[in-house]
C-alpha cells in the first residue's frame, strides 16, 4: 500500500512524495513551493521592494553618506591638495611602516591561522573548547586594553625581561593578535565541510600526506584563506587602539598610519588627515577587490 498523509485541514490524503515537494526537511517548519513535476523548490521568502528599500537606507547612513563625506572634506582643497596631503615624506613613512608590517602579519596569520584551525577541527584535546573559545578573544577585548596588557608583558618593566616596544616585532606583535580570530574562523568552517573520503583515496593510492595536503585540501582551503586574509590585512592597516601605546609612534619607524591621522588632527589638519583616511580606504577596497576575484577564480578552477 502506497504511503499517505493526512493535510493539515483534515480534507483528504496525498501522497508522501507530494509531501516531500512541498516540505523542505532541511529547515524545520519551512515551506517551499514545488516547480513542475521534478521535486525542485522555489526561491523562498523575500522581503520585496521594502526589505531592499530598508537595507539601501541603512547603508547609506553608515556607510555611504559618512564615505562621501570623507572624500568630501579630502578634496576640499582640490586634487593638488589631496596629493601633497599623501606625498609629504611623514605620510608616506607612516603609510609604507603601515603596509609593510600589515603584509608581514597577513602572511602569518595565513599560515597559522590555517595550522590552528586544522588543530581544532582535525584533533581532540584537553581545553579544545576552552582554546576554541580563546580565538575570538581578540573580537570581545577592546584594542587599548591589548596594548596595555602587551607593554606590561614586553616593555620596560617586561616580566620575562624582553623589552620590544616601541620597535616594529611590536608592532607585528599587537596587530597578530587582534587580526588572529580572521584567516580561523574563515578556514574552519571549509575543513569541517571537507570529504575525508578523497584523503584517504589519495592515501590508498600511495599518496604521501604532504602530497594530499598540497594536491587535494590546499586548493578546497585557498579561497577561505585568501578571504580571510585579505580581512587580516585590511584590519591591520586601519588599526590604532592596540599600538598606540605599545608601538611607541616614533615618525619613520614604528609611527602607523592611523596615528598619523591623529596627529594631524590634534594639529588641526582635518583635510591632510581625511587625505590619508582616503588613500587607507583606496588600499583596502583594492586588495580586498583583488583577494575576492582571486578566491573566486580558484573555486571556479576547482569546479
């Protein structure tokens, strides 16, 4: 006897296949509307023009209106202006201290942010929770209170007598920590999702692990770790609260760029400090633009 349920209204039977068309298991209590005679379901529920007219309003308050304000004021003395503002020889030390101690911590972090994220999803281990807690730390800690804590580990008074404020290791140091949790958390989720099947093929087939690492998982890992890297890296070049007072500000070495907008702000050049706000944006929106196109392609190329 074929298998039949009972509507909801009482009102007669039809068959558990229909049922399976029109009952989408995956998201208890959704419902789905079936296309044609194949079982395939359709798009869902969307919120219309309201839900798009509500989110384009949100985004322009927080962020297109305050982003063309800034390259409103950047500009406000003309173009010639805007590029002595980013030219002069302490915006650009800041800038080049800025970009090349964030390049350093990117490709860190993309290397041990893929190790620590295998650890957590590939081993079992004492505090495993505990130690998968940790790495979101960085999110919850506010960024003055990491420079605190790291000039009382690694300054005058060092505990451990190792004194690297005020030098770039510390500045490589603070921006580590708070871009930690990126490269992990975007990894994690791709490894936990990641067939073991296709490892083990390659291991009967005498596939060394290094083999199957650089052959098989390197490639499925590549988009997630450049997304997360690129979030590093743009974390990196705008932040502040964690090394303005470990790192010192010394103009030319360890002075970043975001201090250096502050500084011409307490000096009361709002226009030289938005020239530079703008030229930090550029930068980011290109190396994520950039990461974005990469990581697709990969996974295109995968496919």
């Amino acid at each position: 006897m074929a298998a039949t349920a009972t509507s909801p209204a009482g009102a007669g039977t039809e068959p558990a296949s229909d049922l399976r068309d029109t009952w989408s298991p995956e998201v208890p209590g959704s419902r789905t509307a079936a296309v044609g005679g194949n079982g395939s379901r359709g798009r869902g529920v969307g919120l219309g023009g309201l839900g798009m007219g509500l989110a384009s309003l949100w985004l322009s308050l927080i962020v297109l209106l305050p982003l063309a304000a800034l390259f409103f004021s950047s500009l406000g003395g003309g173009p010639a202006a805007f590029w002595a503002a980013i030219t002069n020889r302490a915006a650009l030390g800041a800038l080049q201290v800025t970009l090349l101690v964030s390049v350093v911590v990117t490709l860190v972090n993309a290397v041990f942010g893929v190790l620590i994220a295998w650890v957590l999803v590939r081993d079992d281990f004492v505090g495993k929770a505990v130690v998968n807690a940790l790495i979101d730390l960085p999110f919850a800690l506010p960024t003055i209170v990491t420079s605190i804590v790291l000039l009382s580990l690694y300054g005058p008074a060092s505990p451990i007598h190792l004194q690297l404020n005020a030098t770039r290791p510390a500045l490589v140091i603070a921006l580590l920590f708070v871009t930690l949790p990126f490269v992990v958390r975007a990894v994690q989720p791709v490894l936990l999702e990641l067939d073991r099947e296709v490892e083990e093929a390659a291991a009967s087939l005498g596939a060394s692990s290094p083999t199957a690492f650089r052959r098989i998982i390197l490639p499925t890992l590549a988009p997630a770790v450049l997304s997360g890297a690129g979030l590093a890296f743009t974390r990196a070049i705008g932040e502040y609260g964690s090394v303005v007072l470990f790192g010192g500000g010394i103009r030319h070495k360890t002075e970043v760029a975001s201090q250096y907008i502050q500084k011409q702000i307490e000096a009361d050049s709002p226009r030289d400090a938005a020239a530079v706000s703008v030229a930090l944006l550029v930068i980011a929106f290109v190396v994520l633009a950039t990461l974005r196109f990469v990581a697709a392609r990969t996974g295109d190329s995968e496919q």
